[in-house]
C-alpha cells in the first residue's frame, strides 16, 4: 500500500473545522493507505516554547480527537514527533542543502510571522518547511492531504526530496498534496476561519446543550431583520456550515432562504439537528477511548512503528551518503 502522512500540531482540542478540513477525509483514506497520523508537538513549540506543558497535555487531547473523529488505532500510526529520532536526523541533513532564501520567501511562513507578530524569526521558526519535509519523508509518504495555505510547505519537501534523489540516489518519493474540497471553515462570528484563539470554534468534545447555544448564537445575514426578508445565503455562517455538513439539503435550503420561507432560527435548528448526527458518535467514541492509559499506549505503540519506518528510512539514506560507516564490522 501506498503511504499517506497527515496531522495536528497539539495546540488545542480539534474543532468542526478540522472535521470538515481533515479529519473526515482521513477517516475514509485509512483503509486505503498505510496511514501514519503526526501529532506535531516540535511543531507546535516553534510558536508555544514558552508553555511546554500545555503542549504535552494537547498531545493526549489531540489524539483522542482523532480517535474519537473515526481513526483505528489498529489500522493507523498515531504517534508523537519528538519521540521519532529519525525526524530529528533528517531536519538536519535537510538544512545542510535547503536555503534560507528559499525558506524566507515561502508566503505561508510570511503569513503566519506576521500572524503571531514575529518581526525576528527564529530559527526553528524559519525552519518549519524543513522540519516538516522531514515528517513526510521519514516515512517515504506518496501522499500528504493538506489545506490550501499548506501547499507551500509541501513544494518545499517535493524540492527536498528531489534534491536529495539528485545529490545522492533515489530514496525519497516527492509526495503529492491531496488538497481537501473544505480548507477552512467560517468562524461563528462569520469574520474569519474557525479558530481556538479567536473564540468562534465548535469543538468535537462540545456537549449537546453546548454546540446549541453556539450555533444559536452565530452570525447569519446582518441584511435580513424579518423571517420573510430574501435572504442571501453566500454571505451566512449557518449556509456555509450546511454546505460543509448538510450537501443534501442545501439547494433547498438556499431557494428557500433567498425566498423568504424559511428563518434564520428555523435554519439554525436544522443544522443542529444534522451536526448531532455527526457529534453524537464522536461523543460515544471519545467515551470508549477516554480512560486512564489507553491514549498512552496507543501513541506509544504508533510511535514504535513510526520508528520502524524511520529506521528503514536512515538505512537507505546513509547507504546513499555513504555514512553507514561501520557496515562492514
């Protein structure tokens, strides 16, 4: 089978977002590929080093999220970067051949610089595309599912790998970007993307009486005051959401919004319902999986064979660079 990585920083608990983004489509492809699942907490500390302890507890709430969401630990690696040495090995034999002008010039590090207000980067920071080709490639991954604002980083490892296969011989595969249809999905507050900073995310672990108030409470069409006022459905957080998570109805939905025959209330309620027939087996799932030592051992396990894979890894690699320096012995 051909291999796939994919995964989270653990910055936080896992939101519709991420579901719609990512998850989901993760939960389809695992019984069609090897699949290798990234909890990226080096990753993760290039913008959090000042709170490492908050990383380590996303660490365990970030995989139960992906366990919840449908992933079979039987089935997929879920493991913890840090714990994969290879990764580490690779980074830097990466950095000794990959620019600081070509690492400087990637529009998703200019985006999120500015984003978390770093006028002088560090270099960890910097070095993010560099770390990352070496999470895909430790693997020899043929295929990374990833967002729009991800294809950068993704061009970065195809360079990479190329540049290795070139210098020395052919081990890597440049990976392919599978690019989800839904890359990011609206806040409530209808301003930006879903995010936990911004305070506008529903989460996976977000109880019944919870995910109603949030929804309640979105943002819908600021032109329409009166239920029967045409609505104008491409401008309204609840129409993106059903679009996200109810495609069944949404030609009726739309008609009957930009009609005037149906409300922003009743349009609300609606989504409820079809986000409980999502959430409540998340819920049910997250239960089974939540207990003292089983999210432990299931990254201690993934994290195992992730090893493995790294291991045959660095074979070829220093095969190829000729430093396999005690082979003969």
């Amino acid at each position: 089978m051909e291999r796939i990585l994919t995964g989270d920083r653990p910055t936080g608990s896992l939101h519709l977002g991420h579901f719609a983004g990512s998850l989901r489509n993760r939960v389809k492809l695992q019984d069609q590929y090897e699949t290798f699942i990234i909890v990226a907490d080096i990753q993760a500390l290039t913008t959090h080093w000042e709170t490492p302890e908050l990383i380590r507890t996303n660490v365990r709430e970030v995989t139960l999220d992906n366990i919840a969401a449908g992933l079979d630990p039987k089935k997929t690696s879920i493991f913890v970067q840090s714990m994969v040495p290879q990764i580490a090995e690779l980074t830097v034999l990466f950095g000794l051949y990959t620019t600081v002008s070509r690492l400087k010039h990637n529009p998703t590090i200019k985006t999120e610089a500015k984003q978390y207000g770093f006028t002088d980067m560090t270099y960890g920071f910097l070095g993010y595309p560099v770390s990352q080709a070496a999470d895909i490639l430790f693997c020899r991954a043929d295929l990374v599912p990833v967002g729009e604002d991800q294809l950068p980083h993704i061009e970065v490892t195809r360079f990479i790998a190329r540049r290795f296969n070139e210098l020395y011989s052919e081990v890597f595969p440049e990976p392919k970007a599978g690019v989800s249809e839904i890359s990011r999905l609206i806040g409530l507050d209808g301003n930006t993307k879903m995010s936990k900073s911004l305070g506008n995310a529903i989460y996976l672990k977000d109880d019944s009486r919870t995910v109603k108030k949030k929804v309640m409470s979105a943002v819908t069409d600021p032109a329409r005051i009166h239920k029967t006022d045409p609505g104008h459905p491409d401008i309204c957080t609840i129409f993106a959401y059903h679009k996200a998570f109810n495609a069944m109805e949404v030609p009726e939905i739309e008609e009957s919004c930009k009609k005037g025959t149906i409300g922003c209330v009743a349009c609300k309620k609606n989504l409820i319902r079809k986000l409980e027939e999502i959430l409540a087996p998340i819920r049910e799932r997250r239960a089974e999986y939540d207990k003292p030592g089983v999210i432990e051992d299931i990254l201690i396990s993934g994290t195992a064979r992730a090893a493995e894979a790294g291991a045959e890894t660095m074979a070829l690699v220093r095969e190829a660079m000729h430093t396999n320096y005690w082979k003969e012995r």
